[in-house]
C-alpha cells in the first residue's frame, strides 16, 4: 500500500550493480564489500523496525486526520503533488533539526558514518529515526488537512527517490546537473551534505528540492570533492554497535563533565548532563576540545587515523567472508520471507520472528567485524528458533506442525554448525584473526 520503499529496494541493488560496473570501467575504488554490506544491514535494521511501527503511523495519522475539519479531498488529482511538497518542505526541517540537536544528531550519524559515496549509503538509513525522531516532524502535515495515504505515499516516494543521490557516478560540471541543480537536489549537491570539511557541515539538507536551503540560507554548492563521513569514526560494520555508537559516547561524555562538577552543585551537573543531548555537534566538539574526556580518542586522532587510511574501509580485520555469507544466507531469506511475501504472523510469534532476526544482524555483523564471539550469536539465534518453533507447535506435535518443526530444527542445526566451524575456525592458534608477527 503506502510502503512504496518496500518496492524500490530490488530496483535499487539493480543500480548499486550498474554502479558497481560503471566504478570498475574507470577503475574507481568507491566500494567495499564490507561497508556495502554494512550499509545494507543497517538499512535492514530500519526495515526490521518499520515492519512493527509503519501500520501504527499509519493508523494514528489516520486517526488524527479524521479529527481535522479541513482534510483535503483525496479525489482530487492536484492532492498529490502537494502531499509531495508538503513532505519535501517538512523534511527539510526535520532533518535540519537532526544536524543541529545532540540527540537527533546521534541517530541521524549512522547515515552520515559510511566514509565511501556510493548508492548503497542511501540504504544506510538511520533505524531510530524510523522508530521514533522522524514521525513528529510530520505533525504539521496532518494539521494543514493532508490526507493519510497521500502523505505517506508522497513520504515513500521522496525517501526512495533521495536514495539515487548518494552517488559519484554524476559530475558537478556536467551541464545536464548544473541545470537540474538549480532547483532539485542533485548527487553533487548532496555529496557535499556529507562532507566533513567546515565549508561542507550541516549544508544541503533538501530531500527532493534543493531550493529550501537556498531559500533558508543552508546551500552549498560542490566546489572539491569532500571527505565523505562523520568526524567521529565508527570503527564497526555491525548495524546494533553503529546504532548505538554515538549515544555510547555523548553518554560518557555527559557522565565526565557532570561528575567534575560533582554533587556539590548538583543542579549544574543535570544541567550539563542535559545540555550534551541538547547541543550542536561542532558545539559538542569545541567543547570537548577544552574538557577533553580521557576515555575517549580526541579529533585529531580519528584525522589522523582517517588520513592514513582513506578508502582502506573500517580499520578491523578481514572477516572471513565464506563464514559472513553463510550467516546472512537465512538472515536475507528470513526477511525476505517477512516483508515481501507477508505470512502476517500473530503478536508474539512476530515478536519471536522479529528477535530471530535481530540476532541474525547481530550474527551477520559480529562475522563482518571478524569478532571471535560470533559463535555466542549463532548458539543463539539456533536456540531462539528451535525454541519458537516448539513453542508455535500444538503439543503434543501433530502433523500439521511437524514441517514447522523440522524447517526450524534444519535451520538451527545451520547456526549450530556455523558456530562449531567458527570456533574451530577462530581457535587463537590457527584462528583467521590478525595475528601480531613477532621480528623473529
Ligand atoms: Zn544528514
């Protein structure tokens, strides 16, 4: 119905592959199997979420709609555009607000953290502004009478249509671009929204039409290709640590300032405690350059590492790809199964399923980031399958139930020997972790 993403997703890889070839014929280095995948697991993280809360946005914009006297007729033909500018408007600010709120910020960085350009970073959507940061924005457009499946059809179109300008495949000099920039945004116009110089932070916020920043002052044109990412750097591909990453350190952050100040001065300390959430993040950062928090590495340091790496991916090691791919084969078809063939299972067992998959991108990310504990996540999802399975099964199991049961047990007996192999495999002796060679 309104999920219009749902069905942008298959033509999406289409181009990532186009892309991926075009890069290749000019011998351009601007993807990474790992960041790719990455990008696309944190995009899975969002769909996870919406899978739960996109039915209820739409029952509780329809509910409040119904309320406002002045609700547009949904007929009428000229209701969609206008859904589509009212969307588009309204994106400009809330994502304004992401760059320039602390806590927003921390949700919205996981867009920003992919350090390569290319079509998959607009996979890399944020998952918590889908749970909760994103839909308060779009008040106002119920307010002003826009009706609920325009809107979130309108709302679908957008985002899907903002994927396609996460790319560098489209120069800044090309007549066709500089014509269709002056009022849309283009992939030059937004890969400078992703750029870490000064001239380029918080620029360029539009979605659809790039003429928001130019009426509110916050347009930028490309002039250098940017360092594309976020100044903090994340040093994971799993979705759940990247999510959390940025809280993790304004938390300690927020923790080591207040604690200076002490319970003496009690009120200060919740005061600064509350003002790290609510400030800017380049007012977080001249902060912290003045009260550096021990715990954590300073700017520079994550600069410096950058320079010395650039485009040589996340600084982990190599995970073992064969073991990776093994573990995404049923987190993929588990999906693919939930969102596209809708079985609509029941409260609790979507709630089961939902966890199965959480801990399969916990897997999947735990195998990229080459981290010996993904045996505890495959143990895991093994046992949390089985279990459901058992638990769905009438008892005593009947023959309606026994394809249930066998399917779950072949698939935990999957996760189980993906954890043997990886135990065996990640042994210190003769694991395929990096290990530190001695000069002798
Ligand atoms: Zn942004």
């Amino acid at each position: 119905m309104g999920n219009v993403v749902a069905y942008a997703i298959p033509f999406f890889f289409l181009i990532l592959g186009l892309e991926g070839i075009w890069a290749r014929r000019r011998g351009l280095k601007i993807m990474s199997a790992r960041a790719t995948l990455a990008n696309a697991l944190t995009g899975l993280l969002e769909r996870l979420i919406l899978i739960f809360n996109f039915g209820f946005l739409f029952w509780a914009y329809s509910r409040l709609s119904q309320s406002i006297p002045w609700v547009w007729p949904s007929q009428s033909l000229w209701v969609w555009p206008a859904a589509f500018l009212v969307s588009d408007f309204l994106y400009y600010f809330l994502h304004r607000a992401h760059h320039r709120i602390g806590f927003l910020w921390a949700a919205h960085v996981v867009h920003h953290q992919s350090e390569e350009m290319n079509f998959s970073v607009g996979l890399r959507t944020a998952p918590l502004q889908a749970l909760v940061f994103s839909a308060p924005f779009y008040l106002p457009a119920v307010l002003m009478g826009v009706p609920p499946l325009p809107f979130f059809v309108a709302n679908g179109v957008m985002n899907s249509l903002q994927l396609l300008v996460h790319t560098r495949a489209a120069s800044k000099d090309s007549r066709f671009w500089r014509g269709v920039g002056v009022v849309f945004n283009t992939p030059s116009h937004h890969r400078v929204h992703h750029g870490q110089e000064s001239q380029y932070l918080d620029r360029n916020y539009g979605a659809f039409f790039i003429i928001w920043d130019k009426l509110f002052g916050s347009f930028q044109p490309e002039s250098a290709e940017p360092t594309y990412g976020a100044r903090h750097r994340l040093r994971t591909a799993n979705p759940i640590r990247a999510v959390a990453d940025e809280y993790i350190r304004m938390w300690m952050i927020a923790q080591a300032w207040a604690s200076r100040l002490g319970w003496s001065r009690p009120l200060s300390a919740i005061r600064v405690w509350l003002s790290v959430w609510l400030m800017s993040p380049e007012s977080l950062e001249a902060r912290l350059a003045r009260e550096p928090v021990q715990e954590l590495a300073s700017p520079d340091e994550h600069r410096a590492h950058r320079q010395a790496s650039r485009h040589a991916g996340l600084e982990i090691p190599q995970p073992n790809w064969v073991l990776s791919l093994l573990a995404l084969l049923p987190l993929a078809t588990g999906f693919f199964l939930l969102y596209y063939l809708n079985p609509r299972p029941e409260g609790l067992v979507l709630i089961g399923i939902a966890v199965y998959l959480l801990l399969g991108l916990q897997a999947v990310g735990v195998a990229l980031d080459a981290s010996r504990k993904f045996y505890i996540w495959e143990w895991g999802r093994g046992a949390w399958l089985m279990s459901l399975a058992l638990l769905v099964a009438q008892a005593p199991i009947g023959e309606s139930d026994l394809n249930l049961v066998t399917g779950a047990a072949v698939i935990s007996l999957w996760h189980v020997g993906l954890a043997l192999y990886s135990q065996r495999m990640m042994w210190p002796s003769r694991g395929w972790r990096v290990q530190s060679v001695s000069a002798e």
